[in-house]
C-alpha cells in the first residue's frame, strides 16, 4: 500500500481500499484508453522524478567533477557511483545509487552507507549550472562522514522514496524498493489499476470503472489540495498559520500550505491544485493562462483609472503570487494568494 501523509481519515480510507483492489500493473497498462493523458504524462517531471543515478544528468557531473583539495572523488561503478571523501589521513567510501528530482530546482543524489541511506551534500542546480551544497545541509562540513551527507532515518528516506515513486513499501529497516516503479506514475496518484483494466477489458460500464480506481479530481477542491499535499506538503494537524511563509520562509517550498492559508483558497471552497495545474504535465508557462484562470473567479472590470494589470489582461502574479528565494538557486512561487 502506498504510503500516506497527513490525510484525513476518509480519504486515507478511500485510498486504502482502492489498493485493496488489486496489484500494480505499471503506467504502460493505462496507455491504450488513456493515451493522451500518458503520453504527456511520460515526459513530465512528475514520471521523472527518481531515476537511478546513472541514467540521470548528474552523473556525468559529478564524474568529470574537479572537487577543490580532491576532498572527494567519484568513480563509476555497474550499479551507481562510488564517492570517496579523504580527509586528514580518514577516508570513507559510500555508493550513489539514486538521483531525486527531475531537475526543475534541483538533482539530489541518494546512496547507501554500509547499509544506510544517505542523502549527498552535493547536489547539481540547473539554474545555476553547477554542483553546491544540497539544500538544508549545513554550511561547513569537517569530517568526512559530514562531507559525504546526512543519514536518513527510516522513516524519512522510505517517505522520500514514496513521494519521488510509485508502490513503495515500507519495510522493517527502510523503504522496499522490490517492486517500484520509478518516479511518480500514473497508480501513485489513482492506485492499483489491476481491476480496473480488467474490467475495462470485459467492456463494464463507466459507473463500474470508476469503482475501481481512485480519481482526484472528483473529489472536493479541499480534498484535491490534500491529496496532492501528501508529498508537496500540507500544514501540521492543527497548526494551519494565516500566513506560514512569515512564520517560516521556506515554506514558500511546499505549495498546498500557502494555498490553503489565502482567501481565495478559503472563500471560494472550489480552487483547488487543478484549477491552475494538469497533473499529467508539467506546470505551463504561459502567462495568459493563468490570467485566464484568476479571471475564472474575479471577472468583473477594474474600476475606472485602477491600474490593476488585468485591465490589460497582463500578468496576474506579480502583484498576488509573487516568486521566492529560500535559498541559492532556489526560487517557488508563492501560492498564498493575496495582494502585497
């Protein structure tokens, strides 16, 4: 069964008994009915969003990578990459095996220390075009095991896993892997789909169908939100701040906790992730989008002389969801929607 985040416990129900209903059958299966959907899907940085570490870009990164005082050294290896950290005569060797992110912010390299997870210090940032520290990582590092990364708990490393894949289990030591499928695929969000091909191969009604698989979409717009907030985050169970991103910049990162804190999100009890966003695709770009859909809701003209932007049917989020930088080479857009 997948694993949950903080869900409500009729959702965390309906969840359950969706993968009660069968086993996992891979992205592949949903193809032939859902063609268009997996088709975009399957470019997406959702599909993308772990991939083993030597079929990602940072690979060839980190292995042609010139560390200063040859502190750390990479070399290839058949299933991943060795890292050597040396240090004042100490020296400590671990193995990358996986790359998390699908490199919109960033590619983080996960590997295994003796048995453990660990997540690398080092991470690769596109927009700057260059290794740096990971995100969170503390400034300096002074020994070896602190220059190679932070070890994971196994709690922490099997929700990792479970939000950067699909049909992760948890297992007694850390997550089991024996049966994912990499990256965020199509039954991580609308369970197994076993029963659901079957009956669709024996020709059953759209009302069977739907009996068969979980569909987000078709739930409330709060629900929706916090469905997607089990890996994009959601506030702590009775701790919904007005305004999360003064209390805490960061959590500028995690969109459904802004969201859920603005007005827009409160007072119109309908916007909801898909609003704005395709779960199959990658967010849009272009500007008008996303004017159109605030004019979905604030369709009345800008009085006489305003210099409201939608006068001129400009861009809405500049002066409402605004970008933030929580970090170097790190900017998330602000989804508490208000004016600033």
């Amino acid at each position: 069964m997948a694993l949950f985040g903080r869900v409500p416990l009729l959702l965390a129900l309906v969840w359950s008994a969706a993968h009660a209903a069968g086993s996992y059958v891979g992205s592949e299966a949903c193809a032939p009915c859902h063609q268009n959907e997996y088709d975009r899907h399957v470019r997406s940085r959702h599909a993308n969003a772990l991939r083993p570490i030597l079929q990602s870009p940072v690979a060839n990164i980190l292995l042609h990578s010139q560390q200063r005082d040859a502190v750390l050294h990479y070399e290839a290896r058949e299933d991943g990459i060795a890292v050597i950290v040396a240090l004042g005569g100490e020296e400590i060797a671990a193995k990358l095996e996986w790359a998390f992110g699908a490199g919109a912010q960033g590619i983080t390299p996960v590997g295994r220390l003796d048995s453990r997870f660990f997540e690398s210090r080092v991470s690769y940032y596109p927009v700057a075009g260059r290794l740096a520290t990971t995100f969170g990582h503390p400034a300096r590092a002074e020994n070896p095991r602190a220059i190679l990364g932070l070890l994971q708990s196994s709690h922490t490393i099997t929700s990792c896993f479970g939000c950067h894949a699909t049909n992760v289990g948890a297992g007694v030591d850390g997550p089991d892997l024996s049966e994912m499928q990499r990256g965020v695929q199509c039954e991580r969000c609308h369970g197994p789909g076993q029963q659901h091909v079957a009956v669709a191969k024996a020709g059953g009604t759209r009302a069977e169908l739907r009996t068969t698989v979980v569909n987000p979409g078709r739930f409330s717009a709060k629900a929706e939100v916090e469905i997607c907030g089990q890996c994009h985050r959601l506030p702590a169970a009775g701790d919904a701040s007005p305004a999360p991103e003064l209390e805490d910049p960061v959590m500028v990162r995690f969109a459904p906790i802004g969201l859920m804190a603005s007005r827009c999100f409160i007072a119109s009890r309908k916007l909801a992730c898909s609003t704005c966003h395709d779960a199959h695709e990658n967010a849009r770009t272009d500007v008008l989008y996303y004017s159109n859909r605030c004019a979905g809701c604030h369709d009345d003209a800008p009085k006489s002389g305003s210099s409201c932007r939608r006068a001129a049917r400009q861009d809405c989020r500049p002066c409402h969801m605004r970008q933030a930088s929580v970090g170097p080479y790190l900017k998330f857009t602000d989804h508490r929607i208000r004016v600033y």
